[in-house]
C-alpha cells in the first residue's frame, strides 16, 4: 500500500503573515527580473501584454514577492482572480490533500464525489428557483464556449445578441463575441455568423446621448425598436450574452434598470439570457453575482476567474431542465479537475463565511474614498463599481471626457514604482480589483498611493 504523505510546508519567503505592506529593496525592475524578462522574450509567446516588468516568486494574502525580494501590494490579484488572496493555507492544504490523493481521473469518463458537491452547491447559489446544473471547464472562455453551444442546442436557435466592449474570451466561439479591442479579433479570420453587437450601458458615456448618470434602458428597446425590425427576427435568437458589470471593456456596471428591460425582453421572446460573471462573480462585488444587485435570473451563468483561488476551473451553470444535451455532446478532458475542485470547495467556504462581507465592506471604505475625485482632480472623469470591483475612468478633459490612455499608462506604472500592483481595464480606466481578503490599511494605503499616482500625472500635463 502507498504511504500518504504528509503536507507539504511553504516554502520560505521574506512575505511573513503579517505583512501588509509594500516594501522594495531594489530598483525596478531588479537585476533577477531583468534576466527573466530577457528569457522571456526569447522563449514565450508574444501576444501577452505585460505592462511592467513585474517579475512573480511568492505571494501571501495581498502581498507578492518578486524574485529579487521586493514586495508589492496586489490590486490586479491576477486579473480578479486570488480572491481569498494568495495562497491561504486552507486553499493550500486543500490542493495538497486531493493531490496526494487523486489528481486526475477525468469527469468526462468517471464520477467525482467532489465534482458533486462542487456542481450542488454552485447550483444553491445560482439565482433563480429550481434545480440546476452544471458543466466544468477549465477556463473563463471555455465557460463561453459551453454556454454558446447549450444556448444554441436547447433553444436550436443559432443566432446570438452580444454587446460592444464586452469580453468573453478568446476561443474562437468566444471571441465572436468578445467586442473590446480589435487586435484581439485582427488576423483570425472569419469568426462565427450570426453574432449581432448592439451598444452597452454606460452611465457615464450613455450611447443614445443622454446625460449622465444614465439609466440607459434604451441600450436594451433598441433590440426590439431595431435590431429585432432590421436585421435579426427574435425567433431566431438564441442568447443575450451580457457582462452584468463589462470588466476588460473598463469596469462599467450595467444599469440596473436596463438589466430588468433586458430580462423582460428576453423573456418575452423566449431567448436564454446569460450573464457572464467570470470577472463579476463568486463574490467580488459583495454578493455572488453582480447581477443580484439588479435581482436578474439569468438562464445561464458563466465562472471562472475567482472560483478557485487561482486553480484553472470554470462553471457553467444553468436550470436543470434547460441542461439537455446528450451523453458526448459536450465533455472535457480537465474540466472539473479533482485539485482544482478541492480549492474551489474551500474557497467556497471562505467567500460564504467571509469574504463576500469584506468585499462589500472595502468596497464601500475605498469608493468613501475615491468617489469625490472626480471634483478633485481633473483627470479622473469617473469612479464607478461595486464591492471590489471598481474604474477609475482617466480623461484628458472632463467635459469633452476626451480618453486618456497615455495618462492611465503613467499612473498605473508610477503605482508600480510605489509598490502597489495595479492593471488597466478598456482604453483609459484603471482598475482596483485586490483579492477579497484585504483589510482597511491595505485599502487605506491603495487608495492613498493610486492618489497620489494621479495627483503627479496631473500636475506633469
Ligand atoms: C468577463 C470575462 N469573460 C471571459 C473571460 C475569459 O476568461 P479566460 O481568460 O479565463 O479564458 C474573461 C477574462 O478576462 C472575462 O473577464
């Protein structure tokens, strides 16, 4: 018989538990990273976008190490995705377990006792009465892809309503109806037909002119005033597919209104209406889904990103009786992977008795903070979101809101130099989306440094 191994320890690090702070000890980047990135640029792909020259060994709560010992505070948390911050030793001591006891079997071919509960108790938490069900993948696109295919094999409808400056991944199926920036899309050729993008909500910016603070409930009767009288009949669509807050298009948050009128349309003309919540979800937003804010129930939602911990798994989840597919019409050799299922489990338990709370609790302490700099400095247009997901919209002028992407270049690179971890998000916002788990010094200190960061941009223009 096979001796069961004990856990394995961290390794060391100079992060301790307790640190909460940043602290760099060599300029940026550091002679070990400046090696790495050389290497890099030998050997790795180059369609990735790296910013700066952050250059990852260790990471701890909030905290991240790079390889030559300076130590950051993470508001990127891996694009959304740490949400119970990095590494915590219950995610750790899960993933160590199910590894030292199964790592692989396939969900496709086998049964999982976990992979059961994981699809029970995701089904418990989808909004909506009724049973549900659920297929795991392994990635954000992947939980696209399955809901392109469910949406189009229960309805046998093929066509599909998407919105500009969504994100939905880049698998082919995905990314016909990924509309954010176009090199994403240039090269590939042709993508799936029958895709028709209509403009999204945005407050600040409505499409149909209005003023802001906008309601835009028009973004959603424009498909019965046009879209359903010019180019597509409603009998023919499958599928809306709507980001509930758009996240990679620049953390802007679907009215709640408009949600409602795109829930009635939907319902009217029997179309499935599916939210994608692989950046909004599990939590982030200080509810498990960013569409509870508005009470939508969508017919499917698609996970990833947060649902682990940092593990590759995704979730597709819809009503029971809307999941009919048949034995092979759909599977996975990974999806639902037995470890990352583990860290899902555990992460699961740290969202509910945690924190989904502390999201909404930082949330409000950071936009207490930043929600009047918009009258406080000139180059921030809009400060928008929910829970720990929030934009910081730069602009080169408030009235004509011109964009400022140079500007947000400088600021989310000036916060590095601080030691604060920072990503952009659409053409000119910057976003603060930290693990979960950050505590008021923490938030104190990101709103002080990224403050601080558009301060000196100001000043500089
Ligand atoms: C809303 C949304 N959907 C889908 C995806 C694709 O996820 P992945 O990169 O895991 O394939 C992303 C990734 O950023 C996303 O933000």
């Amino acid at each position: 018989m096979l001796a069961r191994g004990s856990p394995v320890k961290l390794p060391p690090t100079t992060i301790a538990i307790e640190t909460k702070l940043p602290n760099l000890v060599t300029s940026l980047p550091g002679p070990k990273a400046v090696n790495v990135i050389a290497r890099d640029a030998q050997f790795v792909s180059p369609s990735y976008t790296r910013g700066y020259p952050l250059v990852a060994k260790y990471g701890r709560g909030a905290m991240v190490e790079d390889v030559d010992g300076n130590v950051f505070l993470d508001f990127a948390a891996g694009i959304a995705v740490v949400s119970t911050g990095h590494c915590h030793p219950r995610v750790v001591e899960a993933i160590q377990k199910q590894a030292a006891e199964l790592i692989h079997i396939s969900g496709t071919d086998f049964y999982l006792p976990n992979m059961v509960e994981l699809a029970q108790r995701l089904g418990a938490i989808a909004p909506g009465a009724g049973p549900k069900k659920v297929f795991f993948g392994n990635s954000g696109t992947e939980a696209i892809e399955a809901a392109i295919k469910l949406a189009r094999y229960h309805t046998r409808r093929d066509k599909i309503i998407a919105f500009h400056g969504c994100f939905h991944g880049r698998t082919l199926g995905a990314l016909s109806l990924t509309a954010s920036k176009a090199v994403q899309r240039k090269g590939f050729g042709s993508l799936l037909a029958g895709i028709f993008h209509i403009p999204y909500p945005n407050s600040y910016r409505c499409p149909y002119g209005h003023p802001s603070p906008c309601d835009c409930v028009e973004a959603a009767t424009f498909l019965e005033t046009e879209i359903f009288k010019r180019l597509v009949d409603p009998s023919e669509v499958a599928a809306v597919f709507i980001e509930p807050i758009q996240g990679e298009g620049g953390y802007v948050p679907a009215p709640e209104k408009f949600l409602l009128e795109l829930e009635r349309i939907c319902r009217k003309h029997g179309i499935l209406l599916v939210c994608d919540e692989v950046q909004s979800g599990m939590g982030r937003t200080g509810k498990w889904w960013a569409g509870d804010h508005a009470g939508i129930e969508p017919d499917i939602i698609c996970v990833a990103k947060g649902i682990a911990s940092g593990m590759p798994l995704s979730a597709t989840i819809a009503r029971a009786s809307l999941m009919d597919w048949k034995p092979g019409a759909h599977a996975s050799t990974f999806g639902g992977n037995p470890v990352c299922i583990a860290a899902a489990l555990v992460t699961m338990d740290l969202l509910e008795t945690q924190y989904i709370e502390n999201a909404r609790r930082m949330g409000e302490f950071l936009m207490a903070r930043m929600a009047d700099w918009p009258s406080r400095h000139k180059i921030v247009g809009d400060v928008r979101g929910k829970g720990l997901m929030i934009g910081v919209e730069i602009v080169h002028d408030q009235k004509t809101k011109e964009r400022a992407p140079d500007l947000r270049e400088h600021i989310v690179n000036r916060a590095f130099e601080k030691g604060v971890l920072l990503l952009g998000a659409g053409e000119n916002t910057v976003r603060v989306c930290p693990p979960l788990m950050i505590d008021e010094e923490q938030a104190d200190f990101a709103a002080r440094t990224l403050e601080e960061c558009i301060h000196e941009v100001e000043s500089s223009v």
